[in-house]
C-alpha cells in the first residue's frame, strides 16, 4: 500500500502533471463559483419579478381605492350644498311663516335634519393605508412614491381644513340644540316653540352660519380633495 502512495506521488510531481492538475483545480472553481453566480442572478430576477407582479396588482387596487373615493367625496360635496338651501328655508320660514301644510312640513323636516351631517369616506383600502404613511410596496417606483407623498401631504392639509369647518358647524349644531325641533320616541309630534325659534339670536346666527359652511367651506374642500385625488388618479392610469 505505501508502495503505491508513493508511485502516485512521483506521477503528480512528472513534468508537466503538477500544472495539468492545478489547471483542472481552478476549472472546477470557476466552475462552482459561475454555478453560484448564476443560481444568485435567478434568485435575484425571481425576487424582483414577484415583486413587480406584487407592485401591479397594488396599483390596479389602489386605482379602483381611489376612484371610490373621488366618488364619495364628489356625492358629500353635492349633499353638502343640497342641504344648504334648506337649511336656509328654516330662516325663510321664520321670517314669513306660512299656512299651508307642506310648508310647515317641510319646516319641521329642516328643523329635525339640522345638524346631521355626512363624513368624508376617503380612508379606504389601500388609499387608507397610503394616506397612514404606508409607503412600503409603492416606493418600489420613486416616481409613483413622489406623486403619492406630494398627493399625502395635499389631502392631510385639506383633511385639517375641512375638520376644523366641521367642527365650527358641530358648535353651532350644539349651541341651537336646545331650541330645535325633538321628534319623540315615535317620530311624531315634533315639539318646538317657534316663538321661541324666532327671537333667539344663538338659534338664528348657529343657522345662518350652517347654511354658509354648506353651501361654500365643506363642498369646495371636498371638491379639492376630490381633485387632488383624481390627478393622482390619472398618475396611476399612466403607470406601466
């Protein structure tokens, strides 16, 4: 047995073996490390294509997100200045109450709707999460991530605005509570003094304060949000 190691030591050491054998050795390396390099390279595409396929489908659902939005804004703005003119009837009504049925009605029906007023519903799905600083899948593409940052910073300041038009409203709401029109349990028999209602200047300024805020501050902010949006809308159709 040592016999034969030693014949193979001498055949690695011949001339020209030793470099035959070193020459095959860093063939097999290179081959091992362009194995390695390439199963990287794959892993890397598969990676980024998962991605990109993640990146699409994210935006295909923040479209539709955001269109539902531009939605509700647009429908609260036009509700916001439907409410306004009869809002103002209720001062028409107590500067020249009238005798007829449908007047008086229609009167009462303002009183009782005074003060219910519908919320901005922008906050939704991947809009939502979008607008909560959750950047993580559309910053894959800085020029989306840019527009979404710009339209964030946009709606946030809107968002504040109409907040504090809202809440001045919720003040006069609360202040002209105590005079307003209370149904009872059954809906019926609406009690309120209209005397009462006439000669109160809170109840009066609360009302004509209202019909302002409905007829200009909240629909045009919700018009602007909706704006804003539908620009970031058109960036997301352009996406490909």
């Amino acid at each position: 047995m040592l016999f034969i190691f030693r014949q193979l030591r001498r055949s690695f050491f011949l001339p020209g073996k030793l470099r035959t054998y070193a020459a095959y050795a860093v063939g097999e390396i290179l081959l091992i490390v362009v194995g390695i390099l390439i199963a990287v390279q794959i892993s890397d595409w598969n990676e980024d294509r998962k991605a990109q396929v993640e990146l699409d489908n994210y935006i295909v659902q923040l479209r539709e997100d955001v269109g539902r939005a531009v939605v509700n804004a647009r429908n609260l703005a036009e509700n916001h200045r439907g409410r306004a003119p009869r809002i103002k009837e209720i001062i028409a009504y107590l500067e020249e109450p009238k005798s007829e049925p449908e007047a008086l009605r229609a009167f009462e029906a303002n009183l009782v709707d005074f003060g219910k007023y519908g919320e901005l519903q922008i906050h939704v799905g991947l809009l939502g999460r979008l607008l909560n600083g959750n950047i993580e899948v559309i910053k894959r593409d800085q020029e989306l991530a840019r527009e979404a940052m710009e339209m964030e910073i946009y709606i946030e300041q809107r968002l504040s605005t109409l907040i504090h038009i809202t809440e001045q409203v919720h003040n006069k709401s609360d202040i002209a509570d105590r005079f307003r029109a209370r149904p009872n349990q059954l809906g019926m028999n609406i009690r309120y003094d209209l005397e009462q209602l006439r000669s109160s200047s809170d109840f009066l300024y609360a009302v004509h304060n209202t019909a302002s805020a409905l007829s200009s501050g909240l629909p045009t902010n919700c018009d602007l949000i909706a704006d804003r949006l539908e620009a970031f809308l058109a960036v997301l159709e352009e996406y490909k």
